[in-house]
C-alpha cells in the first residue's frame, strides 16, 4: 500500500483524553477514533492488527477441536429471565425493546443462548462432548469507561463454552483451552501467565486468568521464574490423548499469587525458593472458567445418560478479549518512539521508505522494491510522499512496523540500501537483493 493512498491520519500531539501509553499510542498512530463514551471505530491500521489476533485465536481454537459458531449481538431477554440473570445483571446491561414491545438486550456475554442452542440440538451422551466458540462484538455500560480499549463499553471477544457429561470431562475441555491460550498468547508474541483465579459460588478450583507481561500493568504477579522458560509451541500436543494434555498443563503451571490474596502469597512464599522468585506487573487478557449446570439446569440443557437418566450437562467458558489484546501488546511492546508490534500481528511487516522522491534514481529503486516485495506476498507500506525524512522516520516508529527499508540517493550511488529492525534499532547496509531475501526468506 502506498503511503500516499492510505488512510492514517496520526497525530503529533497526545490527544488530553488519553490516559494510559496504549491508549496514547493507539490515537497518535491513527489506529482508533472514539466515537462515543467508550466506543471506538477502528481504522484501517488497527482493524489490521485486530483481524491478525482473531485469525490466530481462530486458529487456535480450531486446532484444539472447538467448532466456531456465530450468534447475534441483540438477544432476547426471555431466556435471561430462565437463567435468573436479566434482573441481576445491573446497569452494565443494555436493555432495549423492539417496535413490538419486545425485551431485548445488546449481549454482554452469551452463555444463555449458547445454552439453549445447544438444548435444542443435543439429546444424547452419545454427542458429547461438544465445544462451539464465536468471536463477536459484546456491549457492557461500564459506568466510567476509560483507557481507550482496554476498558471500554464495545470489545471484539473470543468466547467459547463446553458441553460435557460430567466434571471429568469437563476437567478435560478445561485442559484442552488452558493449552489452546498459552499458544494462543505465544504465537502473537506474548508471555502469558496462567493465575488461579477465584470461581465464587460455583467452588473448586477450575478458573485461570491469563496475564500478559507488562510493566505498566495494572495487576501484580507473582510466579515461578522456571514458567517463563517454558515454551509451549515447542511441546508435542495431542489433543486426543487426555492425559497428554494433563501432562502439559501440569508442565505449564506453578504456584500463583495476587497480592490482597495473602493465603495464596504465603503458599507462594513458602513453595517457591526465593532466587526462583519472579515479581512483575501483568494485563488480563483472557479467563477460563468451569461452571458445571449453573445455566443448564435452568435452561433444560439435559442429556440421556447410558444408564437412561436425565441430566445436565456440565459447561464451562472461555473467553480472550480480542480487542483488549490489541491495546495490551502496545503495552507490552513499545518504546518512547512508539509501538514495537510482534511480527506475528504486525499490520505490515515493512515500512519502505523513499527519502527523496524527488530523485529519478531513488524513486526506480524505491518502486522496484515496493513491486518485488508485493509480488512476493510481503506486506508492504510504501511512504513514497514528498515530506521530510525526519517525519517519515517519525511516523514509521510511531506506527512500530517489525522492518524499515530505507532508499535514498546515497545509498543509490553507493548500490546499497538501509534495513533496519524497529525492535532492536539494529541497521544494515545491504544491497537492494541481499535486503529483498533477508525480508522474504
């Protein structure tokens, strides 16, 4: 895509309503516009961004056997009401009525109609176990949105539920998402930590909150430093075998602490020798989470059990904050000149840039490039625009692209080009092909 062309109107100026880095560098990068209180529209460079993060949790959850469905964002109050949570939900619930005087909601999770789909459709042991997940946009009223994406009122999420016999089956959908987060979390880019979160009423000891590793979290984290070495995409996953799956689990956890949980930071203390200690600050990006027939009880989600008897099937839902995500790699991943995004969701993978268009000789190479990259599928945004170099060099770090190619009539003359690695600031001079096989190979 040619600079020229595309729609990315970035910012000089931190805007005063930012009150976080991700939020600032978001704005200044024309990823985002707010339209209202807590509601952005997301442009062309961020909805890129966020399309690469949904496609890898699509993948991911493919992978582990769940099927992808899609529900709608307007549902009927009626089976909230089944589920005794239409009037418990509070303010966080948009209500709303159609032209029959219908009640309706704009849906701030799905368990109820995940529910009654599946109870519509299943009637027997034999078709278990069953795991449907959609990615969809979600609406919570959040009495003060803030922080641009990370806590607004409209988010793109991930969410998925589990249809099992029993809790040992549903301890093995659990598993089966615990590993698809962790390389969910890994092929982006991200060290993920895996937190014993509290399951209210429900009891037990089946819900995780992932955290992202980030300095500017906003949750403390306290783990076991031989976890930050383990490398799940490296592991040979087998999502047939259960006790495979049970293997890496227990491979990819430790003892976890928050820090008003003064039991579990006493077990901490206690169980992790100190020189293995690690302490940082995180973002939640996703939660899992075993409910057992909390929602299929009182929406009839019943199965037909080899003995003959009539039961409700056990659930369980996950959920990743898609777009969340977007604003908690920023966090992550990012310097005093802006984003530094990970190869993996990288809107492009390299920022080319013609420091003087002008020039007959720069602008051959420069567009000879751009075409050779194109054709060989690399993702390529080309700044051939008559502007300063320093304001190209600006805008491409603000923005974070994994490489910048740089032509110029010096480097012309001297049959070279500059290649440089956003993340570590690392320049080479390269000849024009050296440079095309490095960012095609």
């Amino acid at each position: 895509m040619r600079r020229s062309r595309y729609f990315l109107p970035t910012l000089k100026e931190t805007p005063a309503e930012a009150e976080i880095l991700s939020h600032r560098y978001m704005l200044r990068a024309g990823m985002v516009r707010q339209a209202s209180a807590g509601i952005y529209s997301w442009l062309p460079l961020g909805l890129r961004v966020l399309k690469k993060i949904e496609q890898i949790v699509r993948e991911e959850q493919d992978r582990s056997g769940a099927q992808e469905v899609l529900m709608p964002t307007v549902q009927s109050a009626d089976l909230w009401r089944k589920s005794g949570r239409y009037d418990d939900y509070g303010k966080e619930m948009l209500r709303i009525a159609d032209r029959h005087e219908r009640d309706m909601l704009y849906g701030p999770t799905n368990e109820e109609l995940i529910t009654d789909i599946f109870a519509s459709s299943v009637k027997s042991y034999r078709d278990l176990p069953k795991n449907l997940y959609h990615i969809q946009w979600k609406f919570r009223d959040e009495v003060r949105p803030r922080f641009g994406i990370m806590r607004c009122r409209e988010f793109l999420m991930k969410d998925a539920y589990s249809f099992d016999l029993d809790l040992e089956g549903s301890r093995i959908a659990y598993e089966k998402m615990f590993i698809a987060y962790l390389r969910t979390y890994a092929r982006i880019g991200l060290k993920a930590i895996p937190m014993k979160a509290d399951t209210g009423p429900i009891g037990g000891n089946l819900s995780h909150e992932f955290i992202i590793l980030a300095e500017t979290g906003e949750s403390e984290v306290y783990c076991d430093r031989e976890l930050l070495d383990h490398d799940v995409l490296g592991e040979d996953i087998d999502y047939e075998d259960a006790t495979s799956v049970r293997a890496v689990v227990e491979r990819h956890t430790s003892c976890y602490a928050r820090t008003d949980e003064k039991h579990e930071q006493a077990i901490y203390e206690a169980e992790v020798p100190e020189d293995r200690r690690y302490e940082g600050r995180g973002i939640e990006v996703g939660h899992i989470f075993y409910f057992g027939t909390k929602y299929s009880d009182p929406l009839g989600a019943l199965v037909v059990t080899p003995e003959g008897e009539n039961v409700a099937v056990h659930m369980g839902s996950y959920g990743i904050g898609v777009s969340r995500l977007v604003g908690g790699i920023v966090e992550a991943s990012h310097d005093d000149k802006g984003i530094i995004w990970p190869d993996a969701v990288a809107p492009f993978a390299v920022g080319l840039i013609n420091i003087r268009p002008n020039d007959t000789a720069s602008t051959a190479l420069a567009d000879s490039l751009y075409t050779q990259l194109q054709t060989a599928g690399v993702e390529v945004l080309y700044d051939e625009r008559d502007e300063s170099p320093g304001a190209k060099f600006a805008e491409m770090d603000l923005i974070g692209l994994p490489w910048q190619l740089v032509v110029g009539p010096r480097g012309v003359k001297a049959g070279t080009v500059e290649l440089k690695r956003r993340a570590s600031g690392e320049r080479e001079d390269l000849s024009p092909k050296a440079a095309l096989v490095r960012l095609t190979g």
